[in-house]
C-alpha cells in the first residue's frame, strides 16, 4: 500500500511540474468528476465552486505552487489543486446548435449536431476550423463556435 501511495503521490508531482513548466495562460481541462475550486490558492479557503464536469476547459491564468487560477467558460474564475487538472485539450460548444462538418470547410458534408454545452476533445486546428469529437463521433467545427481553442 505505502508503493501505491509513494507511486500516485510521485505521479500528482510529475502533473504539477508539467504544469509549472508551461507559461500561462493556457488551456487545461478538468480531470476529475468532482473537482473543488477555491477562493485563493490553499486547502484552507473556502470551496466556492464545485465542478461536476469531468473535461470541461478552463484556461489557467495562474500559478502558485501546487494551485492554478483557473476562469472557466462562463468567465468565473477560482483556484484549483494542480491535480484536478489535465493538460487534454478539451473545447465546448459556446454558440448555437454547431455542425459537425466532414472537412474544414463550410460546404464539406454536414455529419453531426451538436447543441450549446456539449463538450468534446480538441485536435488539430487550421485556417479556423478544428478537429473535434464526443464519444467516438469526430469532423470538424468553426474554431469561433467553441471555447477553448486558439490562444488562450
């Protein structure tokens, strides 16, 4: 029991070291199916937010030591523990019902729908389109209807 601990206490460092080596602002996701955000950057502020959202992007704006100011897509922003968070490159649809194209171009076949609040993994991006899948449905949106593309 001790190794697994040691072990999983060495991998939340290697998470939080990544994370320190990247400068912000950048994005992140929510890695966890509860995920507490905080007034400031210790365990003892109050919990202000909890996230239910397990990848939902955040853009980190800060850091401290183990903590990162984090604004959400509604534009809150709150503190989080490093080990919530996922450097998986996640985006939501942030405008009215998206389609999914086939190609990076208005006129590629139309594949999907996807309605305001639906979140999906980011690929490539490209002459404002990007790659974007929910489940294993994948194509590609207009990089200005999601939120968490681009430079943060």
């Amino acid at each position: 029991m001790g190794a697994m601990s040691a072990g999983a206490l060495l991998g939340a460092a290697s998470l939080a070291n990544a994370q320190a080596e990247v400068e912000t602002p950048y994005w992140a996701s929510i890695q966890r199916d509860e995920a507490f955000a905080r007034a400031g950057p210790m365990a003892t502020y109050q919990i202000e937010w909890v996230f239910r959202r397990r990848n939902l992007p955040v853009k980190v704006i800060k850091r401290y030591g183990v903590w990162r100011q984090i604004v959400d897509p509604s534009g809150w922003t709150g503190w989080m523990h490093s080990n919530m968070l996922s450097r998986k490159r996640t985006a939501i649809v942030n405008g009215p019902v998206l389609a999914i194209r086939s190609a990076p171009q208005d006129s590629a076949r139309l594949m999907w729908r996807a309605e305001p609040g639906v979140v999906g993994e980011l690929g490539d991006c490209e002459q404002g389109w990007c790659e974007f899948a929910v489940d294993k449905r994948a194509g590609w949106v207009r990089q200005d209807q999601i939120w968490g593309a681009g430079a943060p």
